[in-house]
C-alpha cells in the first residue's frame, strides 16, 4: 500500500487514495481530504463524519447513503448538498474510510 | 426429532431442502417449508419474456413438484419470526416451534417507495419493471405498441436482484428495436446510481463499450428522487431530470415485511449474515440463504445455489457440533444477453471481480469470459433446463462452489492504475 505525507503525518491509502487504517485520521487530516474533493467542512458537514466514523467502529464497513439517512438521520437529499455529485463516495474518503462496496 | 424449518420456497429454499433432506435422516428430522405461494417463476426467463422468447406457462411451475418426499410443505404467510421462542408465527394464526431456521424469503422489487413511479397514471402504462410476471407480461404489450421515442433503463438503488439484468435489458432493447427497423426513432438512455454502467472495474469498462458501440446514452450517478407523473420525467436528488416515454425502471429491492416485522433486518429488511458461513451474526439457530440476507454478492440464482452447495455440507457438522468446513468465497457467475443471439459471461467472487479469459467447464465448454459470444447465449438458454431438472433438485453440476482463477486473465497493476484514473 502506498502511503502519502497530509499534514505532516504519514498516512496509508490504496490506488484510488482512500485511508486505510482507521486510526491514521484526523480531524486536520480531513480537512485536507475535504479541500482536495473541493469541500469546505461546516457543522453539519463534521456531524455526517463523526456519524460514519462512529458507524464504522460499530458495523465494520462503510454506511451506505441509504443507512446513513436512515440510521444517522441526514437525509440523502442533504447528503447531495453537503457532498455533491458523490455522496457516498466523498463521504468515506473525507471520513477516513474504505469506498463503501457498490454492492454487486 | 428435530425441526428444520425453511422460509421461502424460492431457488435458495427448494435447493436447501433438497440438499438436506438427503444428509438428515428421516427418523431424527422433519424439514418444513412454508411459502405463500403454490407457483415457482423461473425469474432469469423473466429478462426475455418481454421481447417474446417465451410465454408465461414456461416459466412456472407448481413448487410442491421441487420437494423431495419427507419434506412438508405449508402454503401461507409469515407473520413473523421471535427468534427467543425459537418460533415462527403465520398469518393464519399458526405457530411452528424450530430448533434450526432457515431464511431464505428472497428479496422483491418495491415501487411503492420511489415517489410517482407506482401512480395508477403511470405504472404499467408508461412505467415498468420486469422482475414481476405482471411487469413482465405488461412490458412486452407496451414493446410491441412502441415505435418512436425514448427508452429509459433505470436502476432506483443498489443491491437489486440479478445486477447483470438491466444491461441485458437495454442490449436486448437495441437488437429487438434494430430488428423492427425503427432502432433510428429509438433514443436508448441507461441511468444508473453507480459510477458507471456496472460495479466492478473491467466489466463496467467493456459493458461501458458496448453501451456506446449501441449508441446507449449513459446517465450515472442518479439517485432518484421522484418521478413527476405529469411530465414523465425522473428528477434525481441533486436535481438533474431525465424524461422518458417509455420507463423501464428496477424500483428499490427489500427483504420480506415479516424480517421488519420481527425486527431482525436491517434498513432493507435484509438479516445480517456472516459471508462465509451464512450463519445470522445474531442467532446461533438461524442461517440465511439467498437474496434474504445482506452479504455483499450478488442478489442471485447462482450465487445461492454455490452458498447452499457449502451451506448444506457445514450444516451437518454444526447440528452435530463440529467445525463448519467450508467458508463461501462470494462466488457468482452470471450468463449476460448482449443481443442478436451473443452473449457474455461473468465469473467473479468477494475478491475477484470479473475478468476476461476462458472458463473451463466440462463437455460444453471452454467459455469466455465478458466477451460476446454465441455459446455463452446458447448457455444461457439451456440453463432454463439446467434450473428445472438439475438445480433445484439439488442434484449434481459441474461447476465448482468456490471460485477458480484457470483461464482467468489477471489485471496488470499498470492496467489497475488507469482504470482507476479514468474513474
């Protein structure tokens, strides 16, 4: 796995730049995730990562848009707002996550 | 004696039986099925029905005629499950004990929950599915009727049943509207919530190919919203629209009611399962089979009939207390119409996603792999007769549970690197 320096710190990703270790996050590395994705982290944008980070630790795999809305109360409409285009997507990678599986 | 007792007589629910009324004996356990229906849909056959390969009868069949003798059959619907109780409650007021339980209900297409699709202005009068026998029947009268406009694929969410099926759809739409002579007044749009036409890298590559060989527009990353009833048109979350005269739509897939019911699903009435073992990750007496649970392979056929071919092996050594051998690797492997008698095929797994190259398979084969061919559609046909004799008897297939890499070309690292940055 290669790894890349954000804010000082070594960090893991895979070939599409997605985290890979969950401990390797944080707060100031998520804003640069964030900015590179073209997204400037409001209130309500840290609420949607601390929801999918606590998620995680619990299900083990990354929430889907659907859980997310419906387990974490935003809305997949809000989601296209706060995340645009690819929600899903943009939100593991800002959260430190694995790209949630397009389930086949 | 012990009861077995099996929810949904569907492909993964009559293969369990079959499988396991062999291995259990007739004296220490009775085995139990109950579905609310009495016909069995050979559901692939579906994909076809509205281009005319086949008519409605050949695609049914009394289920009480899959069952092996010693198994009960008990037509009725579920209420629920209480898994404390080690109970299932019917509809009808009855109540079955178990002392193991098989899930295995399936999953079905829910229109109800994409607002406008299911309005009486629009559904199957403009607006279709076609994993239902009525949205199949009713598609191929609204095919033969259409003669200039435009065709909209749509997939609503994933997971969806059979993910292959909606591009087999659309191939299939081109050849049959190329046929008539009129595929020029014909627009073909395929939008999709994924990224691009399928899940996986190298087949969302060459089936993205073939979409744009077909003059088929791609619309992804549409996540409806709504359908305007009045203005035919698909409005996405992020406001795009896409209008349509003629939609054929896969609406949202969940899990049976009686799974929310009893409050052992998830936010898709889907029951958590282990993926290698299809034990439910709460109840140690329950499995899940089939479509019903939320492992991450596909919603299909044969990925159910590889898990019961294990399942029915380790099941035996879990009700006599020993180690379950053998650990499902997601193993799938999907027959794809392309159109004008061709067709693909894919083979993949959990890991593996599909690949070009050739699988072997004994007498028929070698086939390949996610290029157009005449065999592959050849297989494809026969399969139906390989469904109604073969597997759902549980007898014996050639093709092996877990996944092979023979003939399987590998992607190169280079080859990963630029998949990815076209993605």
């Amino acid at each position: 796995m290669p790894t890349i320096e954000i804010a000082g710190k070594q960090i893991t990703v895979n070939e599409e730049g997605f985290m890979t270790v969950y401990d390797e996050w944080s707060d100031e590395i998520a804003k640069v995730l964030a900015a590179q994705v073209d997204i400037e982290l409001t209130p309500r944008h840290w609420e949607v990562i601390h929801f999918l980070r606590d998620d995680f630790k619990k299900e083990g795999e990354s929430s889907t848009s659907r859980h997310t809305q419906t387990v974490g109360g935003f809305p997949i409409k809000e989601q296209f707002e706060l995340f645009p285009k690819k929600p899903a997507k943009k939100m593991s990678y800002i959260a430190g996550l694995p790209k949630p599986k397009g389930c086949v | 004696m012990k009861n077995l007792l099996v929810l949904g007589a569907g492909a993964a629910g009559t293969m369990v039986v079959n499988k396991l009324r062999k291995k259990l004996p007739n004296d220490t356990w009775e085995i139990t099925v109950v579905d609310q229906e009495t016909e069995h849909i050979y559901q692939p056959g579906l994909l076809l029905m509205p281009f005319g390969t086949y008519e409605p009868e050949q695609l049914i069949k009394k289920r009480q005629s899959f069952f092996p003798k010693g198994v009960n059959f008990i037509q009725a619907e579920i209420e629920k499950v209480d898994p404390t109780l080690n109970k299932v409650f019917l509809k009808d007021g009855r109540e079955i004990g178990y002392d193991y339980l098989v899930i295995a209900s399936g999953t079905t297409p829910r229109p109800d929950q994409t607002l406008g699709m299911s309005d009486p202005a629009i559904w199957y009068k403009s607006v279709f599915d076609f994993y239902t026998l009525a949205g199949a029947t009713a598609l191929r009268g609204a095919l033969r009727d259409f003669s200039s406009g435009r065709l909209v694929v749509h997939i609503t969410e994933m997971p969806i049943k059979c993910p292959v099926a909606p591009l087999e759809f659309t191939f299939l739409a081109d050849a049959y509207f190329e046929k008539r002579g009129i595929r020029d007044k014909v627009e073909i749009v395929f939008v999709t919530p994924l990224e691009g036409a399928f899940t996986k890298p190298v087949a969302s590559k060459h089936l993205g190919t073939m979409l744009n060989d077909r003059k088929i527009s791609l619309e992804s990353d549409f996540v409806i919203e709504h359908i305007d009833v009045e203005a035919k048109t698909m409005v996405s979350m992020d406001e795009r629209e896409v209008a349509f005269d003629l939609l054929v739509t896969v609406p949202l897939n969940m899990g049976a009611d009686f799974i929310e019911r009893s409050g052992i699903g998830d936010e898709l009435n889907y029951v958590p399962t282990n993926k290698h073992n299809f034990l439910s990750d709460e109840f140690p007496n329950i499995f899940v089979l089939g479509d019903a649970s939320n492992i991450p392979a596909s919603k299909a056929g044969s990925v159910a009939h590889f898990a019961v071919d294990l399942f029915s092996e380790n099941f035996v050594n879990y009700v006599n207390s020993r180690p379950m051998e053998h650990s499902f690797d997601g193993h799938a492997n999907c027959f794809i119409e392309s159109g004008n008698r061709k067709g693909l095929l894919i083979d993949f797994n959990y890991e593996v996603q599909p690949l070009t190259g050739r699988f072997p398979i004994p007498v028929i084969g070698p086939l390949p792999l996610l290029k157009e061919s005449y065999l592959n559609h050849i297989g494809k046909l026969a399969f139906r007769w390989i469904y109604w004799h073969i597997l759902l008897k549980g007898r014996y297939l050639p093709i092996p549970a877990l996944m092979s890499m023979a003939g399987k070309v590998q992607v190169t690292k280079k080859e990963k690197e630029r998949i990815n940055a076209n993605n």
